[in-house]
C-alpha cells in the first residue's frame, strides 16, 4: 500500500479547514452530494455522445446511508466513478489554488469564518470525519481502487473490490466533543433536514432509508417500526417548472414553504432570463411589513442557487437597500458553486443579475401601481417609508428609480396619490407642489399654514412620516416643479392687493413688530403680517434649510438637542386680536408683553411644539382672565 502526502498547499487549508472554528459544518453533506450529483451528470453527457451507453434514468441516484452503531455515514452514488490516478489528482490536490491566496488575505484582515467565506468541497468531510474513505470504480475500467485518510498527514491508496461503478465516501464520524454533537450528523431527521436544506433540488434522487410506524398485522393498536426507502429531494425546483404548469396557489405554497412570511405575498414575480447571464427568479412582494423590518435586525436578501444547490441563505447583494423587503430565489447555473461572498461582491454576474433584478421590480411596481391600485396601496402602507429612505439615502442617487413609485396622501383627492397624479391637476399658474408636514392628517387639515392654500383650491400633499421631507428635500423636484412647504417663507401665489396690504401693514406696524421681536429674541427670527391667515390669528412660517417638522423629528434623536429651525411669527393683521396687540403696543408694554407671549406659544402649540415654560403659560392665561 502507498502512503503519499498531501501537496502542501492542500496541507495547509486542510489544516485550517479541519481547525477553525465553523459555524456551518453540515454543508459537508451539500459538497459530497453535488459532487455525487457532478459524477453522474459526467455519465449523462457521455451517453448523450457515445451510443455504447444507455443512459436509464432510474439507475442514477445518490444514496445516503448512517450506521450509528458505527459511526459511520456513507455517500454513494452511481456517477462515473474515478480511476486511480483520478483519486490522486481530484482528491490529492486542492483544486481551487487561488482560495488559499484569498483566505490568507482575509483572514488577516478579520479572521472571518472561513467556510462561510469560500464554499469547500470535498475537503468538508474532514470537519466531521476523522477518517475518510472512497472506494470508487471508474467507467469503463475493470479495478476499483480505495483511497483513504485520517487528514492532513496524507492518504493512502489501494486496489480493492466494489461491483458497480460508482463512487462511496465513507466518513468515520468524529466523537462528540463539549461543544459539538457530531452524532447529529448521523441521525435521520437532521440528514434528512439538511439534505432537503441544500440539496432539494439536486436532479437525481437522494434516497435514504426512513423510520416509519405502522400497525402490527392483525393486532389493533400495536405498532412496529420498519425502514422504507425514501427520495428525500423534491428534484425539480419550482422555478424550473413551466410558468403555465403553475396556480397562484403553487407560488404561495412556496412562498409559505420558505417562510418568506405569515401572510400571502401581494406580488409574485417569475422570471427566466437567458443571454449574456442566464437565471431563473421567483421574487416575493410581502402584504405586511415583517415586524423587524424597520430595525437594525431585519436582513435583506434573495436565496441564491447556481444550478439547484443552495450557495447563500441571504444574498444581501442581489437587493438594493430600498427594496429590502423583497424575498425570493435566484438559481443562475453561471456561477460557481465554491465562491465566497467575498468573492460574490465582486462578481460580474451576480452584479449583472443584481441590476436586471432591480430593474424587474421597479417594473413590477408601476405596473401594480397602474393595474392594481388597492393592491399597490396596500404594499406602500407597509414598505412606502423603506422607498422614501431610497430616495434619502445616498445622496439621492436612486431618485430616478423611485420617484415614480412615491404617493401621499392629497388634501383634494382625500386618498394616497402619486406625485404625477398631483402634476397633472396642476394649474398654469401654481408654480409649486405644494406639502404640509404634520402627524397625521387630522392635524394637518387644521394647520393654519394650509388656509390660504386651501381656500385658493391648491392641492396640498400631507408628509406624516418622519422621512418624508427629508426625502423631498433631497429630490428637490419632481419633473421640474419644485417642492414648497406651506410653513416657508414664500408661497409663490399670485400676489394681489391682499399682498399690498400685508407689506404695507408691515410698514406701518413696523415698530410694533420690532417691540414683539425684542421680546421673542432667540426664539423667532422675525415678526411679520402673514399673507396666509384667513381665521387663525398666529402661526410660526419658517426660513431657511430647516423646516419646524425637521427640527422636531432631528431633536428625538440624540445629540441634535440644539437643532433649530429659523421661524417666523406671523401675525393675521385681520383677526382682532391683532386690534389688541395695537392697542396694548401703545398703552400698556406689560398688556404688549403678555400677549406676545401667549400668541408665540399659541403658535408653538398648533405646530406641535413644547411650550418651553409650561407653568408661566398658564399663570398667563389666567391674567388676562383677570
Ligand atoms: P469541485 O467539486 O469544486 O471540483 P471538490 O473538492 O468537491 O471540488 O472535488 C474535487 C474533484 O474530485 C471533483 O472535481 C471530481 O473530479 C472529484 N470527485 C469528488 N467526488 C466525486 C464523486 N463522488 N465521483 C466522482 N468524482 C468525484
Ligand atoms: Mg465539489
């Protein structure tokens, strides 16, 4: 018998491979079955070419096989089969030589978990196998050789006997230890779990053996145990089959299967692509928003499959951040099954199925949004706020993805309506989409800011997320109309003799306002006639890059405590408290000094805003009771 050592390469990544810590051993049975399933389609292709060989699809299958009494699983398959010198070459040497290159570089970078980071093949079985032994007879050939190691000491190889051709792995499973139960790896219901994790949809059959229970022959109630062979893979993945050949009912099974979500999915997209990169998808709009979704735990991403073999759970890299909350799979039989997500990141082909994949979805949407409205509804009240941060996030620069897919609720239409809806009720004149920000619409109908507005028939779109102005600040427009707050400055209405009188009251009540600004420094920056009150007799209007909503949603959050927006009180010179004012301007300064404090906080209030002394507000409001 030969004893040879590993090449040294191999000697060192076996090494580590067999004594890092993983977090994700059971994937040696995926690496063993794929290669299992490789084997076969070797003869597969070889009879579609050679007429010598009758291909019968019922003699081609993968049978898993534990003995606990032993210790011992067994993987055999009915594939080609390796010859001597095969073994050596195939099992002797790591193929990939540019993983090592690559771990190296990686693990001093932050010792990542190695497996997770580039996919191992049949050097798996070492991380729950203290001995590994394959016996395998090539195609075509009359001797059947047995190749075996204990790891990374070397192998040995010898001829022996084995009637079929074919190749069996024999692990010797490895010996509990405190933190692992490697016995596991020989129990029913966890091969059959991790086989139908990783390997459902493997072509050929994974049969196994299988415990079941059934009455004893001509007893009532008592029950025997017996073995029954079982295919454990379901073999044709779903989104293999023909899209005609498939009900609703079959994707949201599916969709259920994965547990994608408690509810039904809103939209299910199918889609096979073939070209430069060729892939089939089946995608998942969820109706209700996972209840992690807004939070640091939630994780994106799409199961990605090269050819039927799970290669990642989550592949955060297939979604943009604003579509996050889709699920689904992507099986692209382009990509190799050993790649790491390092190495994923800069993949051009999962690059290219990341961008048709996003492209697909925006479709997607607007066609839910033009065909089926309530059904898009119901998707933007559970992830309308994650396509608001889209457009917030990267310095705006998905605008032009998602800018088509926004909707707020319309001061008009009294429903959700999008920005090109708004657009087209435009009139020649309005120069601005016109928004008010508030908690919820009950609150903002009753903001002073709108009257005018209102009155004049403009629509107004109501913000109450927090995100929204932030977003619509950074679109900035919207197919050139720009976007106007009814709180700023200037509302850009025709300006009619209404206007006059307001700069002209400006004027004349000049010092006044200069009084009433002496005694609100620090809190406005300004005291003005407002062109905008019809029946309210204060509000706050606000200059400057800051809104008064932005200022308080930036204040919740910590260390903005000093956030302040520039405001501006503005007074409704009809109203008669305004005659009051004047009159207390002239006669009284402490009358003058009461008032402008209660209309100050009257304005903080409609604004949602904290009195900043509550007690002096109220002492106040009783004086003038006095
Ligand atoms: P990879 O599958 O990426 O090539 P592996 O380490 O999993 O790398 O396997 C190395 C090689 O060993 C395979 O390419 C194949 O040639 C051979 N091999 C492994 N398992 C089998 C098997 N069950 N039947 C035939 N050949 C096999
Ligand atoms: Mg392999």
């Amino acid at each position: 018998m030969e004893r040879k050592e590993f090449k040294a390469e191999s000697k060192r990544l076996l090494d580590l491979m067999i004594n890092s810590i993983y977090t994700h051993r059971e994937i040696f049975l995926r690496e063993l079955i794929s290669n299992a399933s490789d084997a076969i389609d070797k003869i597969y292709y070889k009879a579609l070419t050679d007429n010598s060989l009758n291909f019968k699809k019922d003699d081609y299958y993968i049978r898993v096989e534990s003995d606990k009494n032993n210790k011992i699983l067994k993987i055999s398959d009915t594939g080609i089969g390796m010859t001597k010198e095969e073994l050596e070459n195939n099992l002797g040497v790591i193929a990939k030589s540019g993983s090592l290159s690559f771990k190296k570089e990686n693990e001093l970078k932050d010792g990542y978990d190695i497996i997770g980071q580039f996919g191992v093949g049949f050097y798996s079985a070492f991380m729950v196998a203290d001995t590994v032994t394959v016996i395998s007879k090539a195609l075509g050939s009359d001797e059947a050789y047995k190749w075996e190691s204990e790891g990374v000491e070397g192998y040995t190889i010898e001829a022996c006997e084995k009637d079929t051709v074919g190749t069996d792995i024999i692990l010797k499973i490895k010996a509990n230890t405190e933190d692992e139960n490697f016995d596991e790896y020989l129990e029913e219901y966890k091969l059959k779990s991790i086989i139908k994790k990783y390997s459902d949809f493997i072509r050929y059959p994974i049969k196994m053996d299988v415990t079941r229970s059934r009455l004893k022959e001509g007893t009532e109630n008592e029950y025997e145990d017996y073995t029954e062979e079982q295919t454990i893979n379901s073999m044709v993945p779903i989104w293999k089959k023909n899209k005609n050949e498939l009900t609703q009912e079959d994707y949201e099974k599916f969709y259920s299967e994965k547990h994608y979500g408690f509810d039904k999915p809103i939209k299910y997209i199918h889609t096979s692509v073939e070209g430069v990169i060729s892939y089939n998808a089946i995608l998942f709009i969820p109706e209700k928003t996972p209840y992690d979704f807004y939070t640091k735990e939630y994780e994106k991403g799409l199961e990605l499959y090269s050819n039927g073999v799970l290669i990642m759970n989550k592949c955060a890299d297939l979604l943009p951040d604003y579509f996050g909350f889709v699920k689904g799979i992507v099986d692209s039989e382009d990509l190799s099954l050993n790649i790491s997500r390092e190495i994923l990141q800069h993949d051009r082909q999962l690059k290219l199925i990341a961008k048709n994949i996003k492209t697909k979805i925006k479709s997607e949407l607007e066609s839910l949004l033009k065909n089926e409205r309530d059904k898009y509804e119901k998707f933007y009240q559970s992830f309308g706020r994650q396509l608001k941060y889209g457009i917030y996030s990267e310095f705006g620069s998905n605008k032009d993805v998602l800018q088509d897919l926004l909707m707020f609720y319309s001061s008009k239409e009294k429903k959700m309506v999008t920005l090109d809806e708004y657009i087209s009720r435009m009139t020649a004149e309005q120069k601005y989409i016109y928004y008010a920000a508030g908690e919820s619409i009950e609150r903002i109908e009753k903001l002073p800011q709108t009257e005018l507005l209102l009155d004049k028939g403009y629509e107004i779109l109501y913000f109450t997320d927090d995100v929204d102005e932030f977003a619509i600040r950074m679109l900035m427009t919207y197919k050139e109309k720009e976007f106007k707050s009814v709180s700023s400055g200037d509302l850009g209405i025709e300006q009619d003799e209404n206007e006059n009188n307001s700069s002209q009251d400006d004027k004349e009540n000049k010092e006044l306002f200069e009084s009433m600004k002496k005694l609100l420094a620090g809190k406005v920056k300004d005291v003005r006639v407002s062109k905008r009150l019809k029946n309210h007799p204060v509000c706050l209007s606000n200059e400057g890059e800051l809104s008064i909503e932005m200022e308080k949603i930036l204040k919740a959050m910590p260390n903005n405590e000093n956030i302040k927006a520039d405001k501006i009180l503005e007074i409704n010179a009809n109203h008669q408290v305004f005659k009051a004012l004047k009159e207390a301007f002239e006669k009284d300064k402490d009358k003058l000094n009461l008032y402008t404090d209660l209309l100050y906080n009257q304005a903080l209030l409609i604004e949602g805003l904290p009195i900043e002394d509550p007690v002096e507000f109220t002492n106040n409001m009783c004086k003038i009771m006095l």
